[in-house]
C-alpha cells in the first residue's frame, strides 16, 4: 500500500498541486484533484494505464472499453464520508469486480432475461462477496470499506420503511437483505407485507448461505432462487435502481449489419459453373419516388432453392452463402397483394410513435399527461377564495395601480434619437456622429401588456402543510395578472404512483385556471381545489407547458414554478435533476422566462438550494419560509409585468 501512495503522490506531483478549477458533470460539481486521485487510484489498482473514471448515477465497471463509474450517491455527505465513499467504489470495481467476479457467468445471467429486481441482487450480493476480498488483498482499503457499510446502511433502513409504506415489496426486501449481509449484530425482518410472510423464512435461510459461497456462480444460484420465489409471489417487480451489474460492450460486426446479406442458407448447396455464368450490361432502374424507403421486399425474390452463382455487381468473383441465388421461376399474373406496403405503414407507425415517446426527454419515457379540468366550485371553496381575496385585495390594487400609470407614462413619453420628426434641441450631434438622430416625436403608441404567464404547481405530496399559502400566493398571481387583462394558467402537476407501471407513468395535470378563462369574473375558486397528492415529475410537467406556451402569440412569455424541493417520481430519482435542467434550458432557448419559486423551511440545508440553483441558475428565488411567499411573489410579478410593457 505504501509503493501505491508513492506511485499515486508522483503522478500528482507530475499534474502540479494548484489544481482548484472544478469539473461540471450533470448537476454536481466536482473538484478536478480528488477527481485525477481517483483516476489514478483506479489506474493504480487495476493495474490498468487505459481504465477511466467517470461520474454516474450508479457505480459499476464497463470492461470495454475500460471505464470505471463512481456513484453520485456519495455527494452532499461529509467531507470524510464523500472521500471514503467513492474511494470504496474505485477499491470495488478496480479491483474486486476486475479481480474477483467471473464476467461470463454475469453475461450469462444477463442473457437471460432475468428480473429487475433479481439483476440488482446479484450485483448487491456480489459485491457482498467480493468486499471481503478487496480487503484481504488490499488491507488499507479497510477504513473506506467500513465508512461505505455505516453510510449504506442508514440509507437502506431509511429506504427500507419508505418502500414499505409505498407498497413497493420488492425494494424493501432488497434494503432487508443488505442489511441482514451487512450487520453487525444479529439482524430481525421487518414486517414488510402478509404476502410476503411465509416466504420470509426461506429468502432468510438462503440468504444467510451467501456467506459460504466460493464463486460467482454460487451467488447466481442463489439469487436465482430468491428471486424466483419473489416471482411466484406474483409481487411487483424493482421501482427504484440502487446497484448495476458490469458490462462488457459488443459492437456489431458489419456482416450483423449488412442488409444486402444472406443469413439463411440455401436449402440446396450446388453451384454454378464458371462457365454458366452470363453477364449482362444493361441497366435496369427500380428506384423511384414512392419507394424511398428501402426496407421491404418489394423487387425481390424470398428464394429458399437455387443455385449460388458468382455475381456481384460488375465483376466477377468467388460465390458463397451470401450471394443471391439464380433460379427459374415460372407463374401467372395475379392481382398485387398489399401486405408489403402494409408492413411498411406499420414500421413507419412504430417509429413515429417511438419519436413521439422520446419527445418529452429520455427520463421521461413511458408517461402519460392526463388532463383534468376543475368542478364546480363548492360553497367552502368559494367562500374560502372569498377569504384569500380579501388578504391580498390591498397588495393587488398597488400593483394594478403602479403598471397602469407605467403604461399611460410609455403612452404619452416623447420618443427621442429618431430618424424622422419633429426637430430637436440638441444638435451638437450633428458634428460629432457619423449618423445623428436628431429628431423626437411627443407621443408613443398605445401598447398593452404584451404577455402570457404560466404557473406551474407542484401538487406532491410534500406540499400538505404548505398548500394554503401557495393557494393565498395564487390567488394575488390571478387577482392581479385578472386586474390588468393579462392571459394566463394556472396548473398542479404530480404523478400518480397507484397505477404506475413500468410502461406507463400517468401524471395528472390539473387547470384550475385556463387561459380562455383566465379573464372572466367567476374564474379563481377552483383555485382552492389544489391539493397534495403524490410525486412530483418537474422536467415532464415543464415541458408540456412550454408546448403549451407555445402555441400562444404574444412576445413575452412566462413560466414560473412553485415547488418545495427536488424532482421526485419513479426512475426519476437519480436523473430527475439534470432532466428538469435540461427542460429550463429548452424554454430558454426558445425565448420564454423561467422562474422558480423555492418554498423552503427553517431548516433549510444549503445543498438543495443549490440543488435548484443548478435547474434554474439566476431564476432560482427561495423563500425561506412558506409564509413569505406572497411578499417574494410581488416584487417578481411586478418586475417581469414592468418588462412586458
């Protein structure tokens, strides 16, 4: 251990140690020496010059081409937790997945079509397997390990009991098992679901015998038979990804690819004499408009019988399987069938629809928008909008008030440094620019306020003891934005996590108020219909109301969201924040404004305000405390309306 410090300590040596610029990978920061440690930790261990490190949501070691990934998992921790952290996954997979775990007999299991959660587990219990190892050979490796274990271990238990009240049976019995591998005294199973009681006592009793286990195969077997007692069970499979097993990347040869090769043999196996062979130079053309697309059979024979001949193009050469077949086919007319172009209808179909599934981001395959619109208005709802509009009638006065008379003042202002009018009295530019502007006019066009708002909700749950004063704040957006004539919407989004499934992830969009409404007198009680409900998928929901957005005309247009932490749905965790980013990033490209309002609490931790100050940069406004939201709001409704006049 102590030649590999020296080796580590040279090469940084060589790499100067005044290295304080940071590296931007997704959404974490991440400082450029510890980064060059733990790529030359990895080269070091794995005795490998050509391994790389890189940054990923899991970790886990690609053989081909050699690239070593360290989990995000350990950012926003302690300093000596971080460092430890990412150092076990270096010590790992540099040296215990390359080292310790057999890659044939992971493909294998790969290759079959195994379960997400049985995928998970045998990379949880191998790595459980070859931890010990690691040690063994390595023992400085110790301390990171042992940091890895109590870190891990919080963060499964805690998982563990949300899994469980979220009903998903599979995950929590994953966080079970990495507890009872990773105890350190004797471990009790939770009370995780009825269904999974009597099976219990068998996933216990096998899991305990991992620990016996000499190879990779003995892990596979006895993942294999966990998860297919979990299979019987008929439970859902994994929502959440917590481990990945290695890969081993395969390009395509180009004869897997060539479409202009045969892959069946010829029933027969003949071939034609040199001699039979004809050649002709006449050209015959196929090609034309309608039928560009060149998949299909359409001027070709599906030949199962013939003889292999050696022409190719305009020469001559040895023929083989590949080759077409000449034969002689003989028949009558009859009328063409459509079935190849019926194919081809469906191909295209199919890629049409996989464009459109793939048009909201990656992150977001498989979710479905689901429109709702408000009923009507109960008699407590009303009279509570009644309520809210009467707290905020005052504030809303003042900013009507102040954007009228900024617009009566643009109304009647002299325009001045102009091309054409009335002559002006200061003419000293006339000698001193090469093209003066000299003239004025006393009145400007009547203009209005050119704009469209938009305000987006987070309805998650998290929200329940914050929900009726983002409802007060909603009501001075509508009161005044309604005041001054100005078109907007107001929409709660969340995710319904009840009938989610692992094609379709429905999220729910309510309009309290629409656009075509948002004028109207009776408009602003169905307001109060706003609610928590479930999770919160942010970069999905911004990008159906810049769609939105849009689709109207004016030149101004504004999308704010009021949320209360990160993004947060299924398969959303882990990339939830760089996918909502790169949504902010798209409206901006296309002219539109976007706000977020930060509705936090006292205890407040900086790392998820800067969380949201990496999604939306400069736009990111935090309110400390939900009960000065209406005092944020105003000053930034006031700013953006002064804008778009």
């Amino acid at each position: 251990m102590m030649s590999e410090n020296r080796q580590l300590l040279e090469m940084q040596r060589k790499r100067g140690s005044n290295m304080e610029r940071f590296i931007q990978f997704n959404d974490e920061t991440v400082n450029s020496a510890f980064w060059m440690e733990l790529s030359d930790l990895a080269a070091a261990v794995a005795n490998d010059t050509n391994m790389k490190v890189e940054f990923g949501p899991l970790a886990y070691l690609q053989y081909e081409p050699a690239i070593l990934y360290v989990s995000h998992f350990w950012q926003h921790r302690s300093k000596q937790e971080e460092i430890d952290g990412m150092k076990s996954d270096v010590y790992l997979r540099a040296l215990g997945t390359k080292s310790f775990t057999n890659a044939e007999d992971i493909q294998c299991f790969i290759e079959k079509k195994q379960s997400f959660f049985a995928r998970q587990l045998l990379a949880l219990a191998e790595d459980v397997r070859i931890e010990p190892l690691c040690v063994q050979t390595r023992p400085g490796t110790k301390r990171a390990f042992e940091t890895r274990k109590s870190v891990m271990r919080r963060y499964h238990e805690g998982q563990m009991t949300v899994n469980i009240a979220k009903g998903f049976y599979a995950d929590a019995v994953y966080n079970a098992l990495y507890l009872l591998w990773q105890a350190d005294s004797p471990f009790e199973w939770p009370q995780i679901s009825p269904i999974m009681d009597d099976a219990i006592p068998f996933i216990d009793r096998t899991a305990r015998s991992l620990f016996d286990v000499q190879s990779t195969a003995d892990v596979i077997r006895h993942v294999t038979n966990i998860s297919d007692v979990i299979n019987d069970l008929d439970v859902r499979d994994m929502v959440n990804e917590y481990s990945h097993l290695p890969e081993c990347q395969q390009e395509e040869s180009a004869a897997a690819v060539d479409p202009g090769r045969r892959r069946d043999p010829l029933a027969n196996d003949d071939e034609q004499e040199e001699k039979e062979n004809e050649q002709f130079d006449e050209l015959f053309s196929t090609w034309h408009r309608e039928s560009e697309e060149t998949r299909g059979t359409f001027m070709q024979f599906e030949l199962e019988q013939g003889t292999k001949t050696p022409m190719m193009g305009n020469t001559a050469r040895e023929g083989d399987e590949g080759d077409a077949a000449l034969a002689s086919v003989q028949g009558q007319s009859k009328r063409a069938s459509r079935e190849q172009y019926n194919r081809l209808l469906v191909e295209r179909r199919a890629a049409a629809e996989q464009s459109d599934d793939n048009r909201y981001g990656k992150e977001n395959k498989g979710a479905k928008a689901l429109f709702e619109s408000p009923r009507t208005p109960s008699y407590e709802e009303r009279e509570q909008y009644r309520l809210l509009k009467e707290e905020t009638a005052s504030v809303v006065r003042k900013l009507k008030r102040m954007i009228e008379k900024s617009i009566e003042k643009k109304k009647t202002s002299p325009r001045t440094n102009l091309l054409t009018g009335r002559l002006g009295r200061h003419l000293i530019r006339f000698y001193t620019d090469d093209n003066p502007r000299l003239f004025y006019k006393k009145q400007e066009p009547s203009r209005e306020i050119d704009a469209a708002f938009f305000l987006l909700i987070d309805s998650s749950a998290s929200m329940y003891d914050k929900m009726n004063e983002v409802k007060k704040s909603t009501v001075l957006f509508h009161e005044t934005l309604k005041a001054l004539r100005v078109p907007h919407e107001i929409t709660g989004f969340w995710e319904d996590t009840a009938t989610l499934s692992a094609a379709v992830k429905p999220n729910h969009f309510l309009t309290a108020v629409s656009f075509e409404r948002s004028y109207q007198s009776e408009s602003g009680p169905q307001i109060c219909q706003l609610r928590p409900e479930e999770d919160n998928r942010d970069g999905f929901a911004l990008r159906i109301a810049i769609e939105k957005m849009e689709r109207r005309s004016e030149q101004r247009k504004f999308l704010i969201v009021f949320s209360d932490g990160e993004p947060s749905a299924a398969d959303y965790d882990k990339n939830g924040v760089l996918d909502t980013h790169e949504a902010v990033l798209h409206a901006r490209k296309k002219g539109m404004t976007v706000f977020n309002i930060f509705i936090g609490n006292e205890a407040l931790d900086e790392a998820r305000q800067q969380t949201m100050k990496t999604i939306y940069g400069n736009g990111s406004i935090i309110a400390p405390d939900v009960s000065e939201l209406p005092a944020v709001l105003t000053p930034i409704l006031k700013k953006l309306l002064f804008e778009s006049i």
